[in-house]
C-alpha cells in the first residue's frame, strides 16, 4: 500500500501490487474523508480477496460506503457483486452499462445499490468532500468516466494514461516512459478527436498528481501537464487504421 495523499483527515491509498499471473496489473485507489471511504475501480476476483484483506490496514470496513466503477471490463467490475454482498457501499456505473453487469451475476438483493452515472457526470458527496465524476467517454470504453479529487488535487484517469511494464511505481522521466504506454494507448483509445476533448477538459483542473488503474503515476503537476500535451496530439485508434478491414486470406 502506497500513501498518495494526507492531510487532516483526507487521505488516499493506492494498491498496485494485488494482481497476479497472467492477469493484468492493476492499481486500486482509495480516498478517504470525514469517516467514509471511496474505493476506486476495485479489480477481480483474486484481487478482491486479497484487497479485502489489506484495506482494513487503511479504514475499517464499515466505512467504504462508496464504490465507482469507471466502465464495464473485468480489471474493474468482475467482483462487483463480491464487494456488494460483503459491504453496505453504494456504487456507481456508467448508466450506459447498466443493463450489462447483471450478467457478472450480481445479485438481486445488490443490484439496487448500484446506481447509474449520467452521461454529464455527477459529483458524491464522500464523508462531506464532494469528488468529481467527470466525463470521458471512449476513453477508452464508450461510457467511461474519471474521479477528480478537489482535496488532494489528484486526477484518478482510469485507464488513460496506462502503462504496462514499467518497472517501477513513479514516472521519472516522461520521455523514457512513453515506450511503456505508446502501444497501449494507440491500439484501445479510439481517436485523436477524443483525446483532445480531454485534454481540454483536463486543463481546467488543477492537478497535483495523475493516477491511471494501470501501471506508474505521474506524481507532480509538471509530469501530469506532459501527460495532457503527449496524449493531446497522440494519434491512435481509428487515426491509424486504413480505410478498409480486410478478411483473413
Ligand atoms: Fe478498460
Ligand atoms: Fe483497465
């Protein structure tokens, strides 16, 4: 467990060393604020044993009250139910996905704690700390949203701004980490155009600190502006493919 943020009785947790095997490295996040707790994006089964285990190092229990899911694939919600079923948190899922997830088998007796995330996005209220759901969609899931954290300034980006491979948990060198992230983001983003919407959006906040669910964090204000400008004119997705699919010969 790694200490993004404290101050008084604000606090952030990241987790990024629950997965295994072949599975894909995943961070799991967690802020806290005047008794509650908000987990973010909490991963798969084997992850949510293990998670299960280690949390209550960081808040007891009973306070996660809050689970956001930033879209529909299985590093985010495939223990959805679990966390339901084992907590009295309320979550929160891109309405887009809504009708989908019962089909991880969540229960009905959970089901109505789920609650759908607008489109616009939403703001919710954590231990009296309001943190911003913000839109950013095809990014790389068609309804795919981020966490904004006024208190400690730290942009949770989902999985924009992933790197897979990085040996180590903080960027240093914004330069030498691109070759962790290029092949990533040119193949699951969709398009130049979404980027930029982003990256426009982005610039707005103030960010002290940007945290994607895979791989090393930007964890000051200059790597999380090289972040906004490399992603910015980035081509990918559809910018790089031809005008035709072409069927296996
Ligand atoms: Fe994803
Ligand atoms: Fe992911």
């Amino acid at each position: 467990m790694i200490t993004l943020f404290e101050s008084g009785q604000h606090k952030s947790f990241l987790f990024n060393d629950l997965s295994m095997g072949s599975m894909v490295q995943a961070n799991q996040h967690i802020i806290v604020h005047g008794g509650e707790a908000m987990m973010l994006d909490p991963g798969g089964h084997k992850v949510h044993s293990q998670l299960f285990a280690q949390i209550a190092s960081a808040v007891p229990m009973r306070d996660l009250k809050h689970i956001f899911f930033s879209h529909q694939d299985p590093d985010i919600i495939a223990a959805a139910n679990a966390w339901l079923m084992m907590t009295d948190a309320q979550a929160y899922l891109p309405s887009l996905w809504m009708r989908f997830i019962p089909h991880f088998g969540v229960d009905e007796l959970v089901i109505s704690r789920i609650f759908p995330i607008p489109d616009e996005g939403m703001t919710i209220d954590v231990g009296g700390v309001g943190l911003k759901v913000i839109p950013a969609h095809f990014l790389h899931s068609a309804g795919n949203f981020q966490v904004y954290d006024p208190e400690s300034k730290i942009l949770y980006s989902g999985d924009l701004g992933a790197s897979l491979g990085a040996p180590y948990d903080r960027v240093e060198n914004f330069d030498e980490h691109i070759q962790y992230m290029e092949a990533f983001h040119k193949r699951y983003m969709p398009c130049g155009k979404a980027l930029k919407m982003w990256a426009a959006m982005a610039r707005e906040l103030e960010i002290e600190m940007i945290a994607p669910q895979h791989g090393a964090i930007f964890a000051t204000p200059e790597l999380a502006q090289r972040f906004i400008g490399w992603v910015e004119t980035l081509s990918c997705g559809l910018d790089l493919m031809g005008d035709r699919f072409v069927i296996p010969a």
